[in-house]
C-alpha cells in the first residue's frame, strides 16, 4: 500500500514538471507555424514587443560599431553620425510580425540590406513583408525540417529558454522568457557579424 501511494506521488509530481520542460518546445513550435504560414497574429502573440526591440536595437548598434571600427582603417569612406536613429529605424521595422515574417521567408536579403545601410550610409528603405498567409501543411518535411535546423535548445535558467538554429545558412538565436502563464520570446540575436 504504501509503495503504491509513493508511485502515485511521483507520477502527480512528474507531469506537471514534464509539462514545464515541454512548455517553451510548443512556444517554439507556434512560433514556427505562425512565420511559415505567415500568420501575422501568431507572431504578434509569441513576442514580447518593447523587449525584442530593445534587443535587436542593441545587435545593430554592436555591429554599427564593428562597421565604424573597420571603416576607421580605410581612407574615404565615413559613417553617418545619425546611426542611432538609423539603429532605432531598422529595429522598429524588424520588431513588427510583418518584418519578422520577411526576415523569416528572406534572412539574406534582410541582413546585406542592413549592412548596406550601415557601409554606405544609406537610407533605409521600407520592406515589403509578404501580405497572404500560406497554408501550412503539418504533413511532409515542414517538422522534420525543424528539427534539423535547430543547434541547440536549453533552459538558462527556470525562466529563460534558449534556442540557436540556422534559417537558410544564417546562424539566428533566440530568447524566450516565462511571463505568467505563457512563453514570449524577448530576444533575438541577428546574424549581422
């Protein structure tokens, strides 16, 4: 009897903490179907905003610095000093689902658009995110494909989980933070260097 009432408090004590473990996988998984099937909704949902952008204003900054370091070396060739605005510009056009969605579906085309921005002080231009969602099948490669992309996925701590993956050769990670019932991502960190 009593052997029988210790197996029953494991398993009541095992699910739940199963859950937690499984918990950011299915964030992941959501987040994945909403930027391949381009639903705008999803992704507005799964991302914590003022964070995200705060975060990838910092990426660009980073590298902004990179780009001043290495065009100090060169004769000819100056950066615009208003590279902050320039950094704040680009992170409000990324941090919205359209821009996360386009850099989703078009990671090479985004990247050399923002080195170009920042190598030839030029303007950045508006993008043009896909518009109509696309069917996503959950049959064939679409999860298999997923997995094979994917580098590494942890908790940092029991609050924070951490995913590295590759979208179309570019090396992207990702920060989800715990906040109440639910699992937002918070941070991404661009393949810019």
């Amino acid at each position: 009897m009593k052997s029988e009432n210790m197996r029953k408090f494991s398993i009541s004590l095992c699910i739940p903490i199963f859950a937690y473990l499984i918990w950011p996988y299915l964030a992941l998984l959501k987040l994945y179907v909403g930027l391949e099937s381009a639903d705008k909704e999803i992704v507005m949902e799964e991302i914590h905003w003022p964070p995200f952008r705060k975060e990838i204003e910092k990426d660009l900054n980073r590298y902004v610095k990179e780009v001043i370091n290495k065009n100090l070396k060169q004769e000819n060739i100056q950066l615009s000093f208003s590279s902050n605005s320039l950094t704040r510009q680009i992170a409000e056009q990324i941090a919205t689902p359209e821009g996360m969605i386009y850099f989703y579906h078009y990671p090479d085309k985004y990247v050399d658009q923002i080195r170009k921005i920042f190598e030839k002080a030029a303007k950045p231009k508006q993008l043009s995110p896909p518009t109509k969602e696309k069917p996503l099948k959950l049959e064939g490669p679409n999860f298999p494909n997923l997995w094979e992309r994917i580098n590494y996925l942890f908790f940092t701590d029991i609050s924070h989980f951490k995913a590295s993956f590759n979208i179309k050769n570019k090396p992207f990670t990702i920060i989800w933070k715990r906040r109440g019932f639910d699992w937002k991502v918070e941070t991404l960190h661009l393949p810019l260097i």
